[in-house]
C-alpha cells in the first residue's frame, strides 16, 4: 500500500486497538516520570489514542508516578480511569517476600485512587519476572484476583514448561522481545517456540523491547536485526487459530522483510499466501496477543502513517 491512507484498513485497525502499551520510562527512551505521564496524558487526548493501551509503571516508582500525575489524573466520575500496568520485583526474590510487599502497595494504591477526589486511576495488570514454576506457583497464589499477571519468562531454553504451569490459570506469559543491546534479542526460533507454545495451551501473552516498528528490520544502532509488531502479531494471530501449528512455520514470519508480501484491507490480513480475516484478529486480540510495551508510542503510528496504513493526522 502506497500513499497516505484516508482510513485505515479495518482489518489493521482490530489488530492495533490498545495494542501499544507505553513504557516511556524504559530504555531507550527513558523519560523522567514528569514527561512521561504529560505524555501519557497528550495521547490519551489524541486522535490515535484507540491505538493506547496502559501506561506501564514500575511499582517501585508509584510514590514519584502519583506525584507527577497528581494534576492530570480524572477527577470526574463520568471519565475513564487511567489504566496502569505496574512491574513488580521479580516472583523468585526473597521466597516471594518482596513480590508480596509489591502486591501490598499495589492494594494501597487502588484504594487511594478508586475515588474521583484521589484521580483515578487502577493497576489491573502486573507484569513479573518468573524464571521457574516454583516462583509462579507461589506468585498465582499471592496474586489477588482484582490483579491479571503476565509472567516474563526466560526464552533462550524450551519455555513449555514454564508456559505450561500457567495454563488453566488466569494469567499470561511475557516474552522479552529485545533491548539496548544485541544480546537482549531473542531468536526468530525462540520467539516462533514461544508464541507457539502459548498458543497450545491457550495462554496469552504480551511481548516488551524491541518492537517500536511495523516490520523486521536491522537497527545500525543496536547491530541487530530487530522484530516487528506486524510479524510479531501476524504470526501470533496465525498461531492462535490454529494451536497445532508448528512453530518452525511461523519463522518466516517473523522474519519477513517485505511490506508487499502483506496484504491489508477492511476484510482482513494476509501474509503471502495465508489469509486472516477480521474475525480472526478479533479472536487472538480478546484471548491471546495482548498488547507490547514501548517506550515510543510516536514511532509506530508514524511508520504506520509513512506505509499509507493511517491517515496522516490534521494539525
């Protein structure tokens, strides 16, 4: 697709609601808390903001967060609270001491903003780090069913096992996606075994680092070819309608590089010769590929813009 778009494929648009979750405190980008809420804030009043999903804080820095927001917050009850996941220490920390802790004052903060006169504002999403199943058992049992937990787990060995105890649970898997340097990024391999893997036992998933822009690419900054949000969520749709399928067949999705084997209409997405219709996308989005986290939510609806995917926004 060529040229600027008047609006954008009906198909794209199911796939990009709420997907971007942002995380302008992490690297790169890593604004002060200052900035990133006024940001936060501006986006959720842009015309894009369909696109927006939570703002990602870590709950270590909740005290600075309810400091820099306390002028934007709602403090209306007819309006939307402001949805925030927050980042805990990791499950495996202190037998689960310090998750413990962090889930305390997650509590503390609903409570404060639950009430317009405090600004709304909720964490109904925790994201923790777990690197065996042990941690996560003790995690899911600590977890309050107010909190869904996305657990980020090591991909660099067979995650089956990890995505398996949290199968039947509600709860989702986490996949880190890349980072600031070259061995932060996991394999096409990993990523395809991952979402595979979540796929066959019906946990969803949401991905962080590495994937401000639509398609693979190289990154001369990072010196490492970089994922996409369209493959990644292309090849998590294609694994969602289909749990059986093998996740060496969603390799060469992951690693296209071609907007043109992308086919984008109203109807539906296709990826060379496989087509996904809106019905499709819909499904993944509400029960398996979440959202990603990125610290720029600019860079993604700006390359979308530069496709011809989105109309290019009145001034």
């Amino acid at each position: 697709m060529t040229g600027a778009a008047r609006t954008m494929p009906d198909a794209l648009r199911m796939l990009m609601t709420h997907l971007v979750d942002y995380a302008g405190l992490f690297p790169p980008a890593k604004l002060d808390m200052a900035t990133t809420v006024a940001n936060y804030d501006a986006y959720l009043r842009h015309a894009d903001a369909w696109m927006l999903g939570r703002l990602i804080v870590p709950v270590a820095r909740l005290d600075e967060f309810e400091a820099a927001a306390a002028t934007l917050l709602p403090t209306d009850d007819d309006l939307e609270p402001w949805l925030i996941s927050a980042l805990t220490r990791p499950a495996d920390d202190d037998d689960g001491d310090a998750l413990a802790a962090d889930l305390e004052r997650i509590d503390a903060f609903n409570e404060r903003h639950a009430e317009a006169a405090g600004g709304l504002a909720g964490i109904d999403v925790i994201e923790v780090r777990a690197s065996s199943g042990r941690a996560i058992d003790g995690a899911l049992d600590a977890i309050s069913d107010d909190l869904f937990p996305f657990f980020e787990i090591p991909v660099d060995a067979d995650p089956r096992g990890l995505i398996a105890t949290l199968a039947g649970s509600d709860a989702g898997a986490k996949i880190r996606t890349g980072g600031i340097t070259a061995d932060l990024f996991p394999t096409p391999e990993q990523v395809a075994r991952f979402l595979a893997a979540c796929a066959a036992a019906e946990t969803p998933f949401k991905a962080t680092a590495g994937l401000h822009h639509p398609l693979r690419h190289h990154s001369t900054a990072v010196g490492t070819e970089m994922f996409g949000f369209l493959n990644v969520f292309v090849a998590a749709t294609l694994a969602c309608i289909d749990s059986d399928r093998s996740a060496s067949s969603l390799v060469p999705v992951l690693t296209e590089t071609s907007i043109g084997a992308f086919a984008i209409d109203d109807a539906g997405i296709a990826w060379r010769d496989e087509r996904l219709s809106v019905d499709d996308i819909e499904s993944a989005r509400e029960r398996f590929a979440v959202s990603f986290g990125s610290c720029s939510f600019d860079d993604p609806r700006e390359d979308l813009h530069a496709l011809g995917f989105m109309p290019v926004p009145k001034p």
